[in-house]
C-alpha cells in the first residue's frame, strides 16, 4: 500500500485524504439513515389509530414516546395542534427537519465522487509530463523501459480516483433513494393520521 502512495505521486496522498473522509461519512450516514431511522412499525401505528379513534390521545402520546425511532416525533407533533391546518404545518416543519438531518453530509460523498477521478486525472498529467520530460532530457539513448514505467506509475492516479469515486457515488445514490422512500412512507402516515384527526373532530361537531 504505501509502495503504491510512494510510486503514484504526491497526489495520491489527497486521494487517500478524502477517501477517509469519504469512509467515515459512509460509515456514519449508513447508521444514521439505515439503522437509527425507522418508521413506526405498521403493528404500533394500527395501535395508534385505535387509541386515536377511542379519544385516548394521552395514550397515543405514551405510544409514541416509546419508540425511539425519528418517525415517532414528526407524529407526536400532529397531535399538539388543534385544527387540521396547523396540524399540517406542524408535520411539515418536524418532517423538513427530520428529512434535512437524513440529508446532512450527503453532499460530501458527491463532491468525493466528483473529484476524485478529476485528482487522479490530474495526477496522471502531471506524472506524464514528468516522464516526457525525463525521456526528452534523455534524448536518442532513451530506453522505452523509462517511458512504459513512468506511464505506468502515472495511471496509479487515475485508478485510485476512479476507485474512490465509485463507491462514494454508489453509496450516495443508494441513501438518497432511501430518504426517498422514507419520505414517502412519513407523508403517508402523517396525512392518515391528520385524516382521522379530522374525521373525529367532524363526527365530534355533527353531534
């Protein structure tokens, strides 16, 4: 490994820089997003609904606190308001949060993504003009072993970006799809939620 550092170049201690950054990034945002974030089970949220039906909202607050996943919170502020409208607003500002933290550092695996095959491409322009010049500083006693070398030494660069890159942009399209879907499934589970909030204020005033 440090064999490989040492014969690509100096950029190759950039490229491993940020596929550090980029490792720990991966490793965090996989925990947060696929481990830490769930939504509320199907079984608790029926449960839920029940004790919304039955007028037990204290109840259905208890339920929420007990689950420790970030779903919970964004439902729990539904039932602090008093109307559908405010109801909404209230869904919307926790779920923006909610989605905004998911999102937090994505950023960085693509502009890793970006530029690391442009790092690893720079390097190799630059090994290849360091080895041109040592061919034309050799003049016609160059031997063709110098040039095959210095070229190869100069792709390392360029390998090591592409390689980087991959599974950065990789790892970054695969959570984003995930938020996605978390998304989703938060706006479906809060608007059923505000629907039946609304149902029961509506067959409230009808009697």
């Amino acid at each position: 490994m440090i064999e490989l550092l040492e014969q690509g170049g100096w950029m190759m201690y950039p490229l491993l820089a940020i596929s550090i950054v980029a490792l720990g990034v991966i490793i965090e945002r996989v925990y947060t997003i696929l481990i830490r974030t769930r939504p509320v089970d199907r079984d608790s949220l029926r449960q839920l609904f029940a004790l919304i039906e039955a007028r037990k909202d204290g109840d259905a607050r208890t339920l929420l606190k007990q689950h420790s996943n970030s779903f919970a919170p964004v439902l729990g502020s539904i039932l602090n308001e008093p109307d559908e409208a405010h109801q909404e607003k209230a869904a919307g500002y926790a779920g923006d949060e909610l989605l905004f933290g998911l999102q937090r550092r994505l950023s960085i695996l693509s502009a890793v993504g970006t530029l690391a095959p442009l790092m690893g491409l720079l390097g190799t322009v630059l090994g290849m003009i360091e080895v041109f010049g040592e061919v034309a500083a050799l003049g016609e006693t160059g031997d063709a072993s110098v040039l095959a070398g210095g070229i190869w030494e100069a792709l390392l660069t360029t390998a090591a970006g592409m390689s980087i890159a991959i599974p950065a942009l990789a790892v970054y399209h695969y959570l984003h799809r995930h938020i996605a879907e978390l998304a989703h499934t938060l706006q479906h589970d809060a608007g059923a939620l505000i629907a039946l909030l609304s149902k029961r204020t509506v067959g409230r005033n009808e009697q």
